[in-house]
C-alpha cells in the first residue's frame, strides 16, 4: 500500500471517522490511501479516490461475514459461565453482546494492520477507539487532526440536534433514567396490579418498537392471554388488542443489593483477565479502553435484588 517513489518515506493514511466529511480540497499527494471506518457506496469511494488521487476504502471491506460470525462466537464462549450471580443469571451472556460490534471492527483492523507497512503516520479525523486500535496493530504513529477548537464546538453543537430529535415524553424519560436510575421514585408513584389466576403470556418490553411487536404477535393468537409488561414509559401503547393487558415493571423494583453488585464486579476483575489471556482481541480491547465500558453496563443492568 505504498506509493510509487516514497520508498522511504512514511505512509501517510487518513482514517476518516463515520461522522464526518471528507476533507476538501484535496491535494494530489495528501494521503497515500484513506480509510473509512463507516460504509458509504462503491460510486463515493470512486470519486473520493479521484479527488484524492489515491484510494479510498471502507474498513468493512476486509469483513468476512461467515469466519467473523464463527469468531465471534468463540470469544464469547471465553466469559460463559464466569460471572453467575445468586439468581442463576450469567451477566457475561447479558452485557457481552453489547460489544460485539466492537470485536468485529477488532477482527477487520487486525487484518487491515497486516496490510499496512510498520512506521506508517496515521491521520485521524477525531480521536476514537478505532483509530487508537490501529495505531497498536500498525505500530504506527497516530495524529490527531481535530484542533481544540474544532472538538469543542462538535461537542456543544451535537446536544442540541440530539435534543430537537426527541418530544416531550422522550426527554422526561431520559430525565427518569438519569435521575431515578433504581426506580425509586417511580415505584412508589405506580400501584401493583390486581393481579388474575388466569395464565398469560409474559411480553416484557422497555422501548415502542418492541412493545408493537410483540402485540402484533399476540394479534395472531386471539384465544390467549398476553400482559404486556413495560420496563419504561416508553414502551407503553395506546391502544391493545382484547387478548393483550399492560402493567408496568415499576412498583416490582427492589433497592440495590451493593453485596451481590460487588460480588459481580469482583468477578468481572477476574474475568477480564481471563479474557485478555485468552485472545488477541480482547487484549487490543483492554489496550485501548473498549473494555472500560464493562463495569458501567454491569452496574446499569438488571442488578436489583430483593433483601
């Protein structure tokens, strides 16, 4: 991947993050090859390599869909069984699958850094754990092209589209769950349900998307009972069909056990250096903080226990 006649110089590679543009102008003999670490069709990568006059690629480009799905399995398998609670869950299963999408891009960077040559300059749009995995992989040196200013006003300027996104009934429930994160106001402010001896068919849900879905499927079964039972405000429905009830899940929360919490996190200390023992990917996930995000998914998960 190097060009013709900088037999000694160093590649210089812009890695370009999925937010954000492609850098114009630019100048013939900038970068030596670009990466995208997001997906964009074949046509804009052709005239994004004529305006660069080199090529351009996406780094899903170097996925293997079958063998990546077969890893990935495997490193799950390395955490099952490690972190079991009093109540039987294995939290491993539960919060693993959030970082699948992180050990996929591991599994294309590995391959990507075998293609670059050692001392190569990598160039990134914004600072970001991609980039930082290359830079290990690579062996190269990273520089960061986003100024002070630039990250500032990126930052300042990013809340406010979130916000224009979201209604009313959004925004509160972003303010229950950043301030009422255990329920307990919320539990105290909803009644139990009466409760029926008649058997239902439990459709637990904590977003629209799925709570649709799931009467949708009730719809197909008119002769049994369904209880919707939602996790947040934001799950809940309008209109149910007949055969379908709803409740919510807050009046059945319990006070955080901090002993069965210490107990899971004492566990994920161990397995996380079972894990990094284990495979190269999670040993380039430690070294550039991907699995820094593990404790704060445990501690947010379903951890309440009754006393």
């Amino acid at each position: 991947m190097r060009r013709d006649g900088a037999k000694h110089a160093a590649m210089k590679i812009l890695l370009l993050h999925p937010e954000d543009r492609f850098p114009k102008p630019v100048r013939a003999g900038d970068w030596d090859l670009v990466i995208d670490f997001g997906r964009a069709p074949i046509s804009t990568y052709e005239r994004w390599s004529r305006e660069a006059a080199c090529r351009v690629i996406s780094l899903y480009d170097f996925a293997q869909e079958t063998d990546d799905s077969h890893r990935v399995r495997e490193l799950l398998q390395f955490g099952m069984g490690q972190i079991v609670d009093s109540s039987g869950i294995d939290w491993w299963d539960v919060m693993s699958l959030m970082i699948v999408p992180e050990l996929q891009q591991l599994m294309l960077l590995s391959r990507l850094g075998n293609k670059l040559l050692p001392g190569c300059e990598l160039h990134t749009s914004r600072p970001g754990p991609l980039a930082t995995a290359l830079r290990v992989l690579s062996g190269g040196r990273l520089i960061n092209r986003e100024n002070g200013l630039s990250s500032i006003f990126r930052r300042a300027q990013r809340y406010p589209e979130v916000v224009s996104r979201l209604d009313t009934a959004q925004l509160f429930q972003i303010v229950q769950d950043k301030f009422d994160p255990e329920h307990r106001i919320r539990r105290r402010l909803v009644r139990h349900g009466s409760g029926s001896r008649k058997p239902v068919v439990l459709l637990p849900s904590a977003y629209v998307n799925v709570s649709r879905m799931a009467v949708s499927y009730a719809r197909l079964l008119p002769d049994h009972d369904f209880l919707l039972v939602c996790a947040r405000n934001s799950g809940r429905l309008k209109s149910l069909p007949p055969n379908v009830s709803m409740a919510s899940l807050d009046p059945y929360f319990t006070s955080t056990n901090h002993r069965v919490i210490n107990s899971v996190m004492e566990g994920w200390d161990n397995l996380k250096k079972r894990l990094i023992n284990s495979a190269d990917e999670f040993k380039i996930a430690d070294a550039t903080g991907m699995l820094r995000r593990i404790p704060a998914l445990l501690r947010g998960g379903r951890m309440s226990q009754r006393r």
